[in-house]
C-alpha cells in the first residue's frame, strides 16, 4: 500500500498540555503527515481542557474528543463507536499505555484484522514501572499484557527504550526504534515572550519541561547547592506544573539554602519558554526516565550544549562533543554541569553549534517522518 493511499489513525489519552511530551509528538507528526498529504486521524479523551492551543494552533486537522465512560479512571471511551464512523483505517497507532480506551482500539483492529502499533513513551521502563507498583501490576496482568501480546509491533522512541522492555512480557517480534523528530526553522521562529522577572545579566543554566520529580529536580537542587563556583551562572527551573510542584521546589531551595541561586518559574507560557532558551547559555535535563525528550533536542536546534542524564536516553553526549551526559544523582550532575561551566564562551559556542548541526541533519520531521510513514507502510502490507 502506497503512504499516499493509508489512512493512518492516532489514539492518545490525551491531547491537552497536560499530556506532556506525548500530546507535543502526536500533534507535531501528524502535522508532518497532513502537510505531506497523508491521511490522518487523531482521537483522544476530552480530559475537560480540549486540545491545546500551544500544541495545536493552525493545525490542518482537528482532534476528535471523545467522552470519558465509566470506569472514567481507566480511561474509558466510546472508541468503537468513533471508529466504526470514520473512514476505515489502514492502522491504528496507539500511545501510550494503561488506558481502557487503548484495549477497546486493540479489539477492535483484531476483528477487523487491521494492524496496530503501540508507542509505550517510556511506560515500560523500570522507573516508571515502579511507580504505583501494586495498581500497575493489577492492571498488566488483567489487560495491558494481553494488549501487548497482541499489537502489531512496538515503537520505541530510542534504542535506550527499545533495550529497557520488560523481557518477561510477550512482545511482538517488531520492535521499530525511530526517534521524535523537531522543525527546526518553525521552532526557532516561533514566537518569544519576554519574562520580566529575568532582568539580571547572569548567564543561565536552564531546565525547562514538565515540574515533576521523574524529572529529577530534587537532585538537580541538590546538585547546585554543592557547587561552589557558578562561574556567573543562575539556575532557571521553569514550565508547567499540573502537580503543584513548586511550593515543595521552593521549600527545597530554602533549606538548602540556594534562594538566591534559583529561579522558579511555574507555568510559563511556551513563547516565554522558547525566549528563555534564547536567552539561556546551557540546558539541563537531570531526569529519573525519558523515552526521547524533546526538549533535549528543542535546547540543541537552539545552540544550547546539554547536561543529561543516563536515563534521558542521551547516553552519548560527550562522543558526540554537544555535552555531558552524567548519572541521576546529585554528584555526577553537579560535576557535569561544573564541566560545562567552567569552558571558555567560545568553548561552548562550538558544542552549541555542533548540536545544532546534529538536530538538523538526524532530527527533523523529513527524517523522521518519513521513517515513520515507511513502517505503517510496510505493516499495512504485511496485513
């Protein structure tokens, strides 16, 4: 089957900011797929925000929000029923996991022996199956290793998540590893909001992402706060915060005693967000799991060098001379971002350059879209 002639159908569990990185990646590649004249769907719950206007803004295609059934806590939809209404596809994909909704598409594709392929967005790593153990556990062994057993093949968003899957489950014997890619000329261009509360002339060293401890604040206060020399450099931790995170943040930092090191910067707009990482001189990602963060690779596009973590899925930052790449505690962190800090401007301005040069060449949508087109391709034929 030519790309041309597949209808292609995406099931979140959400499509509002509070999706995070998965809402940005749905809407970033079917964006790709309809402006390349590729047929596509997209249908997720209405969690009560609708589709985010950040994510979503002259989009080519508009979402399909379905209503939550009971048990609404399982993510329970009358996916079916949308299904049935709306052209045949040629394949589901579905992302991410533990969602009523998903094992409602899966049956429904096996009936009408349509494929399906199952985006995890790190769910399968051990961190995250750890977190609620005792609920994940219950609802794996009634549903979602059966839904696994039975999908078509799995994308793995990078090789580090693809080497993390659980191999006590029963996968399919596909398991496709093609990363998330980034428009770089629209990112770069998109538009930037000034944030008053930055009028100082520091150089930053900025995390900017999702408030969470998955994504290792605590460690990464804690790895401040034992720095002596900043080399000039104040800490920027800013973005959105369904958890309410900041208060605890802000406690941190006081009994560290590193108030006047940090800047919090709770639920800043995207604009502010891209005008801070313009502003910035070095990224930080020091996160517990990731499958690929864009975020990472949003910092890069702009010239940032990057101070990650392992279990970022950057396990090759120093190679590939655009960072350091560190473990997830407060003592390799803090000497990854000493590193970086302690090199000439110009020292940093080529480690920028390079990462730059590196999203534009392996990261964008031509790349990874196209890869992406090529396996629903190649599944729909198989089928």
């Amino acid at each position: 089957m030519a790309p041309t002639e597949m209808h292609i159908v995406h099931i979140t569990q959400t499509i509002s900011r509070s999706g995070g990185g998965v809402a940005k990646y749905v809407a970033d590649l079917t964006r790709w797929m309809s402006m390349g004249g590729h047929e596509t769907s997209v249908l997720g719950i209405d969690d009560g925000t609708g589709a985010d206007e950040t994510f979503w803004h002259q989009h080519p295609i508009l979402p399909q929000l379905l209503q939550r059934r009971f048990p609404a806590f399982l993510g329970k939809s009358d996916i079916a029923t949308t299904l049935d209404r709306i052209p045949k596809p040629s394949l589901l994909h579905i992302h991410g996991m533990r969602c009523l909704q998903n094992h409602s598409a899966i049956v429904w594709a096996r009936q009408r022996n349509i494929p399906v392929v199952l985006s995890p967005h790190a769910q399968l790593t051990p961190f995250n199956m750890q977190q609620r153990r005792v609920r994940k556990a219950v609802y794996d062994n009634l549903v979602e290793k059966w839904d696994v057993g039975r999908v078509d093949a799995i994308h793995a968003v990078s090789q580090w998540e693809a080497s993390h899957l659980p191999s006590s489950w029963k996968l399919p014997s596909k398991v496709i590893v093609i990363p998330i890619g980034l428009d770089s000329p629209a990112w770069a261009s998109h538009d930037q909001t000034p944030i008053a509360e930055l009028t100082e002339s520091n150089r930053l060293l900025t995390f900017f992402g999702i408030l969470s401890w998955r994504k290792g604040l605590d460690l990464l206060l804690e790895a401040w706060a034992s720095i002596g020399d900043t080399h000039g450099f104040k800490l920027v931790i800013a973005g959105a915060d369904p958890d309410g995170l900041t208060p605890k943040l802000t406690a941190m930092c006081a009994g560290l005693k590193i108030e006047h090191k940090v800047d919090l910067l709770p639920n800043i707009s995207r604009s502010s967000g891209r005008w801070l990482l313009g502003r910035s001189s070095l990224f930080v990602l020091p996160s517990r799991a990731e499958g690929f963060p864009i975020a990472i690779i949003e910092a890069m596009s702009l010239g940032l060098p990057v101070v990650a973590t392992r279990d970022t899925s950057w396990t090759n930052l120093d190679a590939l001379g655009v960072g350091r790449t560190c473990e997830a505690n407060p003592r390799s962190i803090a000497l990854a971002i000493s590193s970086l800090m302690s090199l000439s401007d110009s020292q940093r301005g080529e480690m920028g350059h390079l990462a730059k040069n590196l999203v534009e060449t392996t990261y964008s949508w031509d790349n990874c879209g196209s890869a992406m087109m090529d396996m629903y391709a190649d599944l729909s034929c198989r089928n």
